[in-house]
C-alpha cells in the first residue's frame, strides 16, 4: 500500500482544490464564530470530505478485491494507467464532445441541492455534512485516487489509502480559510499546468505498477494475486 503516493497526489491536488471547492470553504457558515470555534468548524468540513473519500476507497476496495480474486489486477492496473495517459493527451477537441451521462448531471445537481441546504444551517455537524457531499462531486484527482484504490490489496488498505489522499490536501484548505489570499489567480492557473504532468506521472506509475516488476513501493509484486495462484496451485 504505497501511502506516500495518495498523501503526494493528495498535496499535489489540493492546490487545485483550492480554485475548485476553495469558495464552498471560504463559504461555510459561522464566519462570525471565534477562532477556536472558527477553526474546528473548518476541520469538520475537511473531515467531512476525507470521510466520503476513505468510505469511496472501501466500496472501490470491495470491487478491486473481486477483480483480483479473478486474476485481472496487474491488467487492470496497466489499462488504468493507459486510459489515464490517454485522457491527458487526448485532444481538447474530443474532450469536449464527451459529456456526462444525464443520471450524472442529475445526481450532481440534487448534491449541489442538499449542499445549499445545509448552508441554511449552523453548528458543527453542518459544516461536516457539507464536506461529506462536497466530497461526491466530481473532480478528476478523485477518480485518479479510487483507481488507485481499486489496486490496493484489501477494502480496508484501499478505505486507508483513500483516507490519506484526503488528509493530503489538508495543509492547503485548512490555510486556505485562514489565508484565502495565498493562493492569487496566477498561482492557480500555474497548478493547473501542472496538473496534467503530474495525472501523467501517476498513469506511468499505474502501468509501472501493473507489471508486478518487485521493485519495492513503486513495482511490487501484487500480494493478494500472488496467494491466489498459490491457492490455485498455479504457483
């Protein structure tokens, strides 16, 4: 379970973020609570967003464990990191004619619904709600996270390593609603360039990963494949 991966890609995207989700933060109710309050009310949001990944990584954990029970991870792996490659470097032409199924655009818009519903609200469990379904809105740094997660060994490491993505962006939200101004305009549209370079990196890795090469942390040799064919007397 390579955690150092999902706290980076955490970091990494956080800075991202910031221009998308960082107005809902900066947003949330109690700007007129004291600091502590302020601050834990704040944490609660953000905890609300790691929870919803953590519970994403588990439900994608159970369906990559299947997969691995058939044999299919290392290809797996190496497709996902494919596709990945393939979305980077895809045309903005094509990108542009793909568009989201509608049961997606509507569960999109109930979320952003019941989102501004609870900003009616006050209190701690508010804020935590809101995180919670701020986490279900898309965003491609969280789908290049649960693919990773669908590679993990068991539900529980994949719930873990969704988990550590989350607490990778804390740093940059958490400064976010103390320091809003810290992350201009210029600073954002120069993450966002880097953004596809590090998806590219991360979709290298994948393939790299896939192959099962037993280079430690980065190329391992996939454990619960492994025991399968053992059991199997494959091995």
């Amino acid at each position: 379970m390579e955690l150092w991966i999902a706290i980076t890609l955490g970091f990494i995207g956080s800075f991202h973020c910031v221009g998308m989700c960082g107005p809902i933060a900066l947003a949330l109710p109690g700007k007129n609570q004291n600091r502590y309050a302020f601050f834990i009310n704040r944490l609660n949001y953000n905890f609300g967003r790691v929870t919803t990944y953590a519970l994403l990584g588990l439900v994608f954990g159970l369906l990559g464990t299947g997969i691995s029970m058939a044999g299919f991870q290392k290809s797996l792996s190496v497709l996902m990191g494919v596709a990945i490659l393939l979305a980077v470097f895809l045309p903005a032409t094509i990108q542009n004619k793909i568009s989201p199924s509608s049961k997606l655009v509507q569960m999109v818009n109930w979320l952003k619904g019941q989102i501004r519903q609870i900003f009616q609200k006050r209190g701690m469990l508010s804020a935590y709600s809101i995180g919670f379904l701020n986490g279900f809105l898309p965003c491609g740094l969280v789908y290049l996270a649960v693919a990773a997660s669908l590679l993990q060994n068991s539900p529980a490491e994949a719930s873990i390593y969704m988990a550590a993505f989350g607490m990778g962006t804390l740093p940059a939200m958490i400064t976010l609603v103390f320091a809003g101004s810290f992350a201009s305009l210029k600073f954002r549209n120069n993450i966002r360039q880097v953004i596809p370079f590090v998806t590219g990196v991360f979709g290298i890795v994948l393939i790299v990963r896939g192959l099962g090469l037993g280079i430690p942390f980065l190329s391992p040799v996939l454990e619960f494949v492994e025991a399968g064919m053992t059991m199997c007397g494959l091995k």
